[in-house]
C-alpha cells in the first residue's frame, strides 16, 4: 500500500507533524507559527528527494506538503480519539474541573456549565468540522514548508558547479 516514495514521504511526514502537534510538551512548537506543520510538510518532500533523482518543482513541493498536512491532521485526529477512549468521557471532565480549579475559576465556571456533558463535545458534526478545519490549517502550512524545501532543491539544482565559463570570450 505504501510502496511509492512519495506515499511513504508524506507519511513520515505527516506523522511527525501529527506527533508534534498531539504531544503537550512538543505541541508548543506549533505556537511559533505553526512551526511543527511547516517541518512536517519540509520533510515530506526532504524525505522523498531522498529516494528521488532530481528536483521537484514548487508546485509539487506546495502538493506534497499539502498532502503531509492533511494526513497530519487526520493521523493526530486518531491519535486524540486514541487519548479521549482511553481517558474516559468521566476522566475528561474531571481533568476540566481541575484545569478550571487550577486557573481560578472553580465554583463560577461550574455553576455555568451545569448540566454539560463532555460526550457533547464528540458528535459526528463537531469531528468533521475539526477535522476539515484541521486539515485545512495544517494542510496551508504544510504546503508552506513544502514549497520552502523545494525552493532550496531547485536553488541547488542552479548552482554551477565548478568554474564559471563567462558568456563570451574576449
């Protein structure tokens, strides 16, 4: 299935966005301009010039990121529906209290959510809207860092190497 260099790339990729945007302590990479979904679409395309001879072009450097991005957002999707199973509905609440309790806002911010459910927060509508707007956002940056690496391919594929001849002789 994944057998192609360039499925394999925007899966490394893409998981390594994913990793970097799940995981609290390394999640503080995406708060310097989504930096974590730049690096994953970055590497996609480093991953596949790898296996690659040749230079891609900023087109389809701007495609593979965008493609890290979106399968970012879909593997870091899973992985937090992995987290909130595993958590519990009755877990999540609990850890919401305390974040509420932690920040001040106990006994105010209860009386106003009385009655929530945090099985709310997972219905089918609210998934697909996260996930398309995920996949949005990080498939934008991703194509960014896509377009970065392919720049610097195609500014190395220019370089002359060795000497330069000049236009016309003397």
């Amino acid at each position: 299935m994944f057998n192609d260099p360039k499925t394999k790339a925007i899966m490394m990729g893409g998981g390594i966005a994913a990793l970097i945007s799940v995981f609290p302590g390394l999640s503080l990479i995406n708060f310097i301009c989504c930096a974590g979904f730049i690096l994953g679409g970055y590497l996609s395309v480093y991953f596949y010039h790898k296996t690659k001879i040749g230079y891609l072009t900023l087109a389809e450097g701007a495609l593979m990121g965008l493609m890290s991005g979106v399968a970012a957002a879909l593997i870091a999707l899973f992985i937090q529906m992995i987290f909130v199973q595993a958590i519990g509905l009755e877990g999540l609440s609990q850890s919401m209290n305390e974040t509420f309790e932690q920040f001040g806002l106990g006994s105010d911010a209860m009386k106003d959510l009385d009655g929530f459910n945090p099985a709310m927060m997972f219905t089918f509508p609210l998934i697909l809207v996260y996930a398309l707007g995920s996949a949005l956002l990080y498939g934008f940056f991703g194509m960014i860092g896509g377009m970065i690496r392919a720049a610097q391919d195609t500014d190395h594929a220019r370089t002359p190497k060795g000497p330069v001849e000049p236009p016309y002789s003397i």
